[in-house]
C-alpha cells in the first residue's frame, strides 16, 4: 500500500498526515510540488493542511495550479483514493475536483480548537470505520472553512450522501453545517477538520485514526 | 500596457470582511452605510498587443474563483 503526500512551500500538516498513514500500514512518501508526476503504484495521495504559497491570491489557488496539480487530477480521474484535509481541502476546490469554495469564516476569527462533527455518510472507506450519526472530537485550525456552493450542488451534495462530515456547532459559517464532503465516485474526500492530528495515543485524541485504517483495510481487501 | 482586473465576491456570496468593515464604519459615527463589498484590484503589466480575450483567460484560470467571484477588467 502506497501514499503520497503531497508538499508545497507553506504545506504544515504534511509530516502529521505522513505519519497517519504510516501508522495505518502505508509506504509513505513525500512528493514536491515542482514534480509533474506521482510514483508508480501509489494508491493514496493526502493533500495535507497548511498555508500552501502563504494562501496568497486565495486560499489553495497557487497549489491548484502548480505542476503536480495535474498529476493529482489524473489520479483522481482513475478513480485513486484522495485524502484531503484543512489546506487540501481549499485546494481541491479550487482544482474542481470537489464542488463549492471555501470563504473567510463568518466570525472573521482564525479558529483553533476541538469541535464535535456529526459522521453523516459511511459508504466510503475513510468513513466505513465509523457509525453512522456517530460524534467524534477533531481538531479544526483555519481562517478560511466557511463552505460555500450554488443551491444546485448543495442539493447534489445532500441528494447523492456526499457530505461526509457536519459540524455539530457550526464555527464557521459553514452552509449547511457541511464539514466536509466527498466526490461522486466516493474516493475522494475532503474536510476542514484535522483527523490527522486526532489518529495517536500521544494526540490524547484517537477519533481520527478509523479514517485512516478504513483506507488501509479497503486496499487490503480489494 | 496595462490592465486592471477587479475582483468580487459575487452578489448573494455572503462578505463577512465587508460586513466588518460597514460595522466598523457605524461604529466611527458613519452613519447611512448600508453596505460594504471588499474585493481585490489586480494591476497587469502585459505584453503591447495582449488580448483581452488572454486577460479574461488568465481571470477564468487564475485571478478569480467563479464559483464565488466576479471579475472586470479594465484595458
């Protein structure tokens, strides 16, 4: 089992989803984003979080459009697995591979805390680990999580199951509460919160490993 | 030559800067400001001969998110 973790000038969570997937199995390896190409063979790619190019023009949209975002989207047209969080998120966004944007948050505060999400689809393997309607504790650490989207892809997000993740308590503005969501094919997810930094013993917080393992346990099955 | 890009949030796309910005306003005895937009200017030093055709291009690709923003350029 292979990932890539993608890296970009700014990337700060890229070490953390590194170990994460280490932890759950994974070969791991560690991709710049000058690259045009992923390694042969890899099954996963993590868009980690971070403020990639310092979140200049906005949030994500130098990523998008660096030389590995072409390769990403390849991957992710041949139905490979994405995992995204926080700044991966913004950047799939901005890359179209998920719908919506993401805008300053509604209280205009850069927001760091632990908040409770609501798992509100299964069917996928990064949330196959968990029960549906399940509460689980992860951190959030962003200025701009507030989700936008027209109404129709709002209705295709709630009619298709796509929204992964809604936050009990929404911090940030966020339509509809969504947290994070998934393409229609399911392999792709992307989310605000940091499972990431909720996956080991020495977090004081294991809500996020089950995502992890749930990847690993689908590769191992297929 | 140059160009100037403008970007905006576009229209039903909640501003909470701008809204700040009008409570602000309020708040320093500004009294009539019904509402505020904040959005960014983009200064292009181009090539003689750039077509606004190339503008609007790099504006769809780059300069703007048009799922949440409206551009305007100014040749």
């Amino acid at each position: 089992m292979k990932a890539a973790i993608l890296v970009f000038p700014g990337s700060n969570c890229d070490r953390d989803l590194a170990v994460a997937f280490r932890n759950a199995g994974f070969d791991v390896q560690m991709v710049w984003h000058k690259e045009t190409g992923l390694p042969d063979g890899v099954d996963v790619v993590g868009v980690p979080g971070g403020f990639s190019y310092g979140d200049y023009l906005r949030c994500g949209a130098i990523a998008a459009r660096s030389p590995i975002a072409g390769a990403l989207k390849s991957h992710a047209d041949r139905g490979g697995y994405v995992f995204a969080p926080c700044n991966g998120f913004q950047i799939l966004t901005e890359c179209g591979l998920l719908p919506g944007a993401l805008i300053r948050n509604a209280g205009l505060k850069y927001i760091c805390r632990t908040i409770a999400l609501r798992v509100e689809e299964t069917q996928s393997v990064f949330t196959g680990g968990y029960d549906l309607h399940q509460t689980i504790r992860i951190p959030i650490a962003h200025h701009d999580g507030n989700y936008v989207a027209d109404d129709e892809a709002l209705a295709r997000l709630r009619g298709d199951n796509l929204v992964a993740f809604r936050y009990v308590n929404t911090p940030n503005g966020a339509m509809d509460d969504i947290a994070g969501i998934l393409s229609p094919n399911r392999r792709v997810l992307g989310m605000m919160p940091h499972p990431e930094r909720a996956a080991e013993a020495a977090h004081g917080n294991t809500d996020g490993t089950a995502l992890f393992t749930g990847v690993a346990r689908a590769l191992v099955s297929a | 030559m140059k160009a100037k890009v403008v970007v905006m949030l576009k229209d039903g796309v909640l501003d909470p800067q701008g809204e700040a910005v009008r409570h602000a306003l309020g708040a320093l005895g500004f009294s009539g400001v019904e509402g505020v937009r904040q959005g960014k200017l983009i200064e292009l030093d181009l090539a003689d001969g750039t077509t606004e055709t190339e503008i609007r291009d790099m504006c769809e690709k780059l300069l703007a998110n048009t799922v949440i923003e409206s551009y305007r350029i100014e040749v």
